[in-house]
C-alpha cells in the first residue's frame, strides 16, 4: 500500500520514471517519454492506466484469476502479468 502511494506521488511529478519504475526500460517507457514531451497530461494519462493496469492484475493473481490476455496499449510483461515475472501467464 505505501509503494503504491509512492509510486502515484512519483507519477504525478515525473510520469515517465513511475512508468519505468513498474514497466522498466523498454516500448511503454519510450511511449511515455513522448507523451510527456508532448503535453503532460497524455504523459500522466498513459503513465496512471499503465499502473491501473499493473496493480489490478496483481490484485486479480493474489485472488487467483490470472487473466492470460494483453491489456490494450501495454507493451511490457511485468505490467501485463502484474508483476508475476515476465513471460509467465
């Protein structure tokens, strides 16, 4: 619960480093850059669904209801598993 509240803190100052804080260096990071470099409200829109997505999936596998498919728009499998590792499904 403190990490999450964190992380939002974090995000709502620098989306870009909450996203690589959760997703690591990679396609949804870059996105995020961009985002951020074009308006910071896409930057923050984009950084806070990333970590909706993430720790929804990460309550959804604590109840164990893993759900095998891709979030839209989320590129990297840590966000994706909602931290269960990458690749595993």
């Amino acid at each position: 619960m403190i990490s999450a509240i964190l992380l939002i803190i974090i995000t709502i100052f620098i989306p870009p480093l909450g996203v690589f804080f959760i997703a690591g260096c990679g396609a949804d990071l870059l996105i995020n850059i961009c985002l951020t470099l074009l308006g910071y409200f896409p930057g923050h829109i984009h950084a806070f669904y990333l970590e909706y997505t993430y720790y929804h999936r990460k309550e959804e596998a604590a109840r164990g209801v893993f759900d095998s498919r891709k979030a839209p728009g989320v590129y990297s499998d840590n966000v994706n598993t909602g931290g269960r590792g990458y690749g595993t499904m």
